[in-house]
C-alpha cells in the first residue's frame, strides 16, 4: 500500500511535467515563469518533493492552464492523504487522541465494509481484547503505557453505533484464524467470543467468517471501507486511505469475492465456538 502512495506521487509529477511539456516549457524556463528553483521543479516532476497548492497554481498559470488548478489541487491533497505514518501521528498525539479522532467519521457512516485476517475489527473488541491490542501498539511505537486504558476507552466509544439499532449498518469478513489469536488471557477471549456471537444476531450486521479450506481469492491485506468514500488498510508502520473511484471500484470487488466464501449464522457461531474450544485446551496455566 505504501508502494501505492509513492506511485500516485509520481504518477502526479508525471502529470506535472506533462504540461509544462505540452505548454513547450523546458525546466529552466517554468523555473522562471514560477519563481521555483530549476532544482525545485525537478524534484517535484521526479515526485522527490511535493509542490504545495501555490506551487499548483503558479505552474498551472505558466503552462496557460488555469482551469485546472481545482483538479490538481484535489487529486494532491488526496495523494497526500494516501499514507500516513505511526510514528508522525504519535508524535504529536496520543494514543487515546487517535482512537477518538476517527469517531466522527464512524458516526456518519451508515454503511461500514470490514474484511480483517490479523485481529478482530476494532469497533468488536471488548474491553480485555482491546487492551491487549492497544497494550502491544504501545509498545511497538514506544508509547506510555499509561495511555493504554484511555485508548481502549476511546475505541469502546465507537461501538454504540454498533449497538444502538439500525442507523448504521456493517458488514464484516473475517478470517478464521483471526479467532485463534489471543490477546490476553482466556477470561478476556472468553468476553469477546461471547460479545461476536451476539453480534452475529443483530439486524443491522452481518458478519462472516471464512472457514479453513479451499480458497477461490486468497487473503490480502485488511481494509475498511466506509460507505462508497474512503477505504482505510493499516500495515505496521502506517496507514493507507484512498478515495480514489477507481481504487473504491477495486476494493468493493474484493470484498464482494471475500464475502462470497464466508459463512453467517449458525455456521459462524459454531466457528466461534471451535475457536474457544481450541484456545482453552491450549491455554497456559
């Protein structure tokens, strides 16, 4: 995903460099027309540094394009939004100001498609579950464990939409191993066994379990897609998030093949329950 992001930089610089050949500019002379360093301009079309909106605005105004500056101007900042990186983000917030930062969004989603391989989505984590995540988060980038509880907190807020009825809908694809991960202890596995097989009889949701066997599309990286707007994936050390139609189109198809190998229902809760089973005959006293 983070390959992705580098190619829609350059994918960019290309275009930037597209007009000003097509305005019949070599580098020296926009670098004039825009007050830009040769160098500058160089490093923007080789996607080494990102223009800012200015920048935008004055190449456009050189290469005689003006009308295209609202366009340019949106496809950049949603480049720029593309990835994100942990260790930018907890530099200057905490780990409970990022989990409460996205509740806004989950509020006006009315449609919430999740497929998770690793961990259970987080708006379904109970109390010890979440903690155990958020314990190992800390940890990963060096944050104070103090700030664990708030964080867990912060992400238990997001699940009243969950609960509190009809408003907002979700679809959620696991896979079945994602059951078999323990964070912490049985008594906190237990509570989130329990806390999925309810939520499997809400009306609201639908949530389904690949089983082990035979595969017809194999398993990828997670993603979130929240109505037909944006879609998130988290990977180690950041995260991508693209509204891009075209990126929308492709993560849809996905998930449609991923959901059409899950099971729901009755076949779910008994995955869940196998998964209890196996974690209680191999827990560690």
């Amino acid at each position: 995903m983070q390959d992705q992001s580098a190619e829609a930089r350059k994918a960019f610089g290309i275009r930037l460099r597209d007009l000003r050949r097509d305005a019949g500019l070599n580098g020296k002379k926009l670098a004039d027309l825009t007050g830009m360093h040769p160098t500058k301009v160089s490093r923007i079309e080789h996607a080494r540094q990102n223009p800012s909106e200015q920048d935008i605005r004055d190449w456009c105004t050189a290469c005689g394009v003006e009308g295209l500056v609202p366009e340019l101007i949106a496809v950049h900042r949603d480049v720029r939004r593309m990835w994100q990186e942990y260790r930018t983000t907890f530099r200057t917030h905490s780990q409970q100001a990022v989990q409460a930062r996205g509740t806004p969004l989950y509020e006006r989603t009315k449609l919430l498609r999740v497929y998770e391989a690793i961990v259970v989505p987080g708006i379904l984590q109970t109390v010890g579950y979440s903690r155990g995540i958020q314990t190992i988060s800390a940890m990963l980038h060096d944050l104070p464990m103090e700030g664990v509880e708030g964080a867990v907190q912060a992400r238990l807020g997001k699940q009243r939409f969950l609960t509190g009825g009809t408003a907002h809908m979700y679809s959620f694809v696991i896979e079945a191993a994602v059951l078999t991960y323990a964070y912490g202890d049985m008594d906190a596995m237990n509570e989130q066994f329990d806390f999925l097989s309810r939520v499997t009889r809400l009306p609201n949701v639908a949530f389904g379990i690949i089983p082990p066997g035979f595969r017809k599309i194999w398993g990828g990286e997670c993603f979130y897609m929240f109505d037909s707007g944006l879609v998130r994936s988290e990977m180690w050390s950041g995260r991508f998030q693209t509204t891009r139609a075209e990126d929308l189109a492709y993560f849809m198809k996905v998930f449609t093949l991923l959901q059409g190998q899950a099971v729901y229902g009755d076949e779910a809760r008994a995955l869940i329950e196998q998964a209890r089973d196996f974690l209680q005959s191999h827990e560690i006293s």
